[in-house]
C-alpha cells in the first residue's frame, strides 16, 4: 500500500466515523449552508458536529499550514480528501469568505502576527468576514473607489461607503479596500481589516428580485482602524485586492460545477429539442469539470496564468446560467411557482433568479472577456 492509499482508507473510515447522516443530504436550499462566525445559530446539532469534527483536523482548509489552523495536506492528499467526501455525498462543513479569499490573501500578503490571528479564526469558523471592495462609483472601474482613510497617527480613520456588500450585515470582519493617497489610482489603495462592531459602521440590506436580501449598502462614518490592521504596504493594497479577486473568481467559477450530476438524468422532458439541448449541455458540463480539476491543480501550484480565474470564471458562470435556464423551460409554468412545499418555497425559481448575478459579482462577463482577450489571447486593440 502506498503511502496515498493508506492516507485514502484512513479518511474514507474518518468521514464514515464523522460525517452525520443528515449532512451527506444534498442541500435543499441556501439556509442549508453552514457560514459560522459570532452570531451564527447551527441549524442542527448535525450541521455543528460536522463542523466541529472537520476543523479540529483542520479539514475546512485541508491544505493551509497546520500551524494557522490548517490540515498540513499535499495536494494529492487534499484532492483525495475531496474525492472521499464526494463519494459520500457531504456537504461543505463551513462557507467562508474567509477561506475563498482573505485566507489564501492573508497567506501571501500578511505578516506573521496577522496570520496566527486571523487565519485559526477563520479555519474554525468563528469569525466571518464580508467583502467591501465595490462602491457605487466603483465596480468595474474598482481603482475609481473613493473611501478614504486617513492616518491619524495612532490609527486610522475611515469614512466613506460600500455597496453590494455580501452579508454585510450578519458578517463579524470586513476586508476593505481605502483610499490613503489621491496622487495616484491604483497606488492610492490600502488594504483594511476591522470588526463590523466598530463604531461608525452601519448596513442597510438590499431586497433582491429573488426575494432575499443577501447583500447590503455599508457605510463607515468616522470609524477608527488600529495601524496594524493593514495588510501589506500602505498604498500597494491593489496588489493585494487583485492577488485576492483571483481567488474570489476560483471559487465563482466552481459554480459552473453545479451539485455534480447530469441534468440528463434528472430531467426527461417530452420536447425533443429541449432533450437536444440538455444532453449539449451535460457534455460541455463534463469537459468544464475536467477544465476545471485541471486549472485548480495549475492554479494551487502557481503554475497556471495569472489571468486564467477570469477565464474560469466566465466558463463556470455562463454554464451555470445556462443549466438554471434548462431547469426552468424543462420545469414549464410549474417551474414559477414560488411558495408552496412541494417547490421547497420556490427553490428552483430562486436560484434561476439568483443566478443571473453570477455573470456580475466578482467582476463582470464583459469584464473577464476583456481580461482573457487582452493577457492570454493578446488579441491587438484589447
Ligand atoms: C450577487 C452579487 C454579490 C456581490 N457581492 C459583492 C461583495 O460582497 N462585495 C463587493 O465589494 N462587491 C460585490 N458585488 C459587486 C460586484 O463586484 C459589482 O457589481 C461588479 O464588479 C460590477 O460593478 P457595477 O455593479 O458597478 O457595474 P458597472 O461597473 O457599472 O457595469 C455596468 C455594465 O457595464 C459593463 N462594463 C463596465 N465597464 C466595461 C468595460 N470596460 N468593457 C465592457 N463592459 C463594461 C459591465 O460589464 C456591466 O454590464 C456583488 C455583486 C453581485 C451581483
């Protein structure tokens, strides 16, 4: 037996011996999702279990350091990981932000101090942490961003607002980006960490056509930061904002993935055209998957192209645009239907509806397009 093989039965018999029943379920909605920090209320004592038995072998991030509360794993161990968690259908123990992107952020930009802080935070699900980048002058055009912070000798002071903030207003932390020079665009920005509890910040949620309100408009007034809550150099936090939107883009791209199955499978409407056109749909879905395990393998050993997320990321979300379209015309009327338990309060339209931000959030279509035409095509004029 190979060192692999025996790493392979010694996780398939701790996720038997772990893994709760209910939590090898498919999720039937986004409320399954488990997102942890201060004010989180487990759904279930299964949901805290599974949490709990997967971060204390540092398994929620199976392949950072041990020492900042990580599993230690090689990448062949971590995909194994993933493989046996897959055979048995389980789910997701935490959804972090933290882990998607200020993580892999704080690994690369942070200093020591910062990592032993923040990261076992993150990895245990204690704290969780929102995204305030996007200002309502600035989305696409993020370096145009406008909230500054002023040194204040002793510390920082914010003022300013964010908009399309991602659970602004159940997250603990906020990752933002500032503006502490005027004198240039991109070289003007700033990279702050600060609690959501401190003074002068504020959260009004956003209503969505899907009916929730999963993001918000933030707003800082005269909110104070300690110093050491920057991450890198003072005015070089683009680096660290694009290093980070990389990851982001990664982790929307795995939207293209879906729960996994063929749409195939699950749906044989009478049409034959429609038929058509889900059976061209599951095969562009098999080759993005096997686009996909072939990019996050590049992508974790720093050898695929800087600009490849945006790529994947417009892949991944077109598809999964595409693959709530067929759902809803295979579904007919029936599909609309919005409250009843049947549609488990009008799932498959919800996310038909939510999916449609996929193809924005995290930068644009347009955007990625641009990106891939002008740094992997090098198309002239782009
Ligand atoms: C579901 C969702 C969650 C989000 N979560 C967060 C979050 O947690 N934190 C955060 O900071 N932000 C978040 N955002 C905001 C997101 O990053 C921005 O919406 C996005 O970057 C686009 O910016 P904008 O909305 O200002 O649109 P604009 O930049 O105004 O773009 C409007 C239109 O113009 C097009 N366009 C703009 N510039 C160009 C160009 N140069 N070439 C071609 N076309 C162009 C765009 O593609 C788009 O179609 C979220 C958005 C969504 C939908």
């Amino acid at each position: 037996m190979t060192d692999l093989d025996s790493f392979r039965s010694d996780t398939r018999a701790g996720l038997e011996a772990n893994c709760p029943p209910e939590m090898r379920q498919p999720m039937r909605s986004e409320d399954d999702a488990c997102w942890g920090g201060r004010n989180w209320t487990f759904q279930s004592d299964a949901q805290r279990q599974w949490l709990e038995a997967m971060a204390e072998r540092g398994w929620t991030v199976p392949d950072w350091p041990r020492d900042y509360g990580g599993g230690g794993l090689s990448a062949d161990e971590t995909r194994i990981l993933k493989q046996e968690m897959a055979r048995i259908g389980a789910r997701q123990p935490l959804y972090s932000f933290g882990i998607s992107m200020l993580g892999p952020a704080l690994l690369k930009f942070g200093t020591e101090e910062q990592k032993r802080r923040f990261l076992p935070e993150i990895a245990r699900g204690e704290i969780r942490w929102c995204q305030g980048y996007s200002e309502p002058g600035a989305g696409s055009d993020l370096a145009g961003l406008q909230t500054r912070a002023e040194d204040r000798g002793d510390h920082w002071l914010v003022n300013g607002q964010k908009v399309w903030t991602s659970y602004a207003d159940k997250a603990d932390w906020i990752f933002c980006l500032v503006r502490t020079s005027s004198q240039s665009k991109q070289g003007g920005i700033s990279f702050l960490l600060f609690d959501m509890a401190t003074p002068g910040v504020s959260t009004k949620p956003i209503l969505l056509i899907s009916g929730y309100s999963p993001f918000c408009e933030t707003f800082f007034d005269d909110v104070a930061v300690p110093k050491d809550q920057i991450v890198g150099e003072v005015n070089k936090g683009w680096d660290v904002a694009k290093y980070l939107l990389g990851h982001e883009r990664e982790m929307i791209a795995g939207m293209g993935l879906g729960s996994g199955g063929s749409l195939g499978a699950a749906m044989r409407p009478g049409d034959p055209l429609l038929r058509a056109e889900i059976a061209a749909f599951d095969v562009d879905a098999l080759a993005f998957g096997a686009m996909s395990e072939r990019f996050i393998a590049m992508w974790k050993a720093g050898e695929a192209h800087p600009a490849s997320p945006s790529m994947m990321k417009y892949a991944g979300t077109e598809l999964n645009k595409r693959r709530n379209e067929l759902v809803m015309a295979a579904g007919g009327s029936d599909a609309l239907e919005w409250e009843s338990e049947r549609t488990r309060g009008g799932q498959p339209a919800r996310d038909w509806l939510r999916s449609k931000g996929n193809s924005i959030e995290g930068g644009t279509s347009e955007i990625q397009l641009n990106i891939a035409a002008k740094h992997i095509l090098r198309l002239p004029g782009a």
